[in-house]
C-alpha cells in the first residue's frame, strides 16, 4: 500500500509508524507542508496519515498550507481512503468533518493515562485494546466528535481523546507513535509550552517515563487492523 502522511514542522515526524510500514512493505511517502511542498493526488495514494503540530486548526493566516490541506483531508474521507490523524491531525480531521476545536481550560503535555471506552473495547478493530493505557499527550486544543462518529477514549485532562467514523477514519489526540528521539526533539523544541499546571509535567519527567514498547505495540496492531 502507498501511505502517504502529512507533515507539519520538522520535529513532529511519523516516529515508529515509519518502523512499521519499512516492516510491513508499504510504501511510505510524505509532504512537508512546512517546506510548501504539494500535495499528492487523492487517487495516487492508498491512505493518508495527518501528523501533529504547535499551530491549530484555525492559524490558517500565519499558515496558509492548511486551508488546502483541510481541503486535501476532506476529499480523501469522500473518496473514502483510510485516514489516520494524529493529535492536530485528528483536529484536522474533525474540522474537515464540521466539528468545533476548542481550546482547553488546561493544557495536557507529558504522559498520563487514557481510559478505551466501551465503544473501543466492543470494535472488532480495537477490542484488542486494555480498558487503560498510559500515552503521551502535548496538546491544548481539543476537537468535538465529528456527526455520526463514536468515542473511543478520554483522560482527566480531556474528554475527547478519539474518535472512529465508518471504519475508515481514525483520530487520536495522543501520541502512540513517539519515539524517545522523537521526544528529545519535541521538548527541544517546544519548552515554551511547558508550565505550571495539573496535567503538566517537566521536561525531566517527560524524558524520563517513556512507555514506548507498549505504545508502539499498541500502535503496529492499531495500524495492522485499520490499514489492512
């Protein structure tokens, strides 16, 4: 399969979902939307990966690629290729479907548990899933479930954690695919984000926890069942 995945800045890569489709035999192409690169045709590509980012939803003045990457993203849904957003991209995804991104009382950055909903557990996609599960989270928005799409998770932090629509489109706010050199980058680059707050951690913390075996196993047998 082709997949082609969406790239907002330089720090915020496909970590070890590149491991997967190198060991699956997919072929794994990219846009970096920050280098002003085109977009691929819909029909050229198998399925599209919407990585993370610092900008939201609506920056569309201080970034102007993503007015035609929302674009982009809606009509790979109507053509209805698997798509697979990542944090801003599951925001992307859901701004492409009508629903609202909104900004969260409290920022969620560091590792803190999700809790799989009932809706998850009960999918013969997700059933695989334990009822709970640490991940890593560096967000402060957080987008409302599109129509006609199900939960698949939440956290303390934030109610909204994933959503399915059909089968063929998936959204998680959090970052199974994070690699420990995709973290060190992360925080290099983002320690203007971290503060004071009740689902904050420091940089130390952050660097130091690392649950990347079980995410990243999580995420081979997530993208085995979603991309199959």
């Amino acid at each position: 399969m082709n997949i082609h995945y969406l790239q907002h800045v330089p720090f915020e890569g496909p970590g070890a979902i590149k491991s997967w489709a190198e060991e699956r035999n997919h072929k794994l192409t990219d846009t970096q939307l920050y280098e002003s690169q085109n977009l691929p045709s819909v029909e050229g590509i198998g399925a599209l990966i919407i990585m993370g980012g610092p900008m939201g939803v609506y920056d569309e003045q201080d970034y102007p690629w993503l007015k035609k990457e929302k674009a982009f993203i809606k009509e790979c849904i109507n053509s209805q290729k698997k798509v697979l957003g990542i944090c801003l991209g599951a925001q992307l995804i859901a701004n492409a479907l009508g629903a609202k991104v909104v900004t969260l009382l409290e920022k969620e950055i560091g590792w803190f548990p999700i809790q799989w909903s009932s809706s998850a557990l009960n999918h013969p996609m997700l059933n695989f899933l334990p009822p709970q599960q640490m991940v890593f989270h560096w967000h402060g928005d957080m987008f409302y479930l599109p129509q006609n799409a199900i939960s698949i998770g939440k956290s303390e932090g934030c109610e909204n954690q994933g959503f399915m629509l059909d089968d063929y489109v998936l959204g998680l706010q959090f970052h199974l695919e994070i690699t420990q050199e995709g973290l060190s980058k992360l925080v290099n680059n983002s320690q203007g984000d971290l503060e004071n707050g009740r689902f904050m951690q420091d940089a130390d913390h952050i660097l130091s926890e690392g649950c990347f075996e079980q995410n990243h196993n999580t995420m081979y047998q997530l993208l085995d069942r979603f991309l199959q």
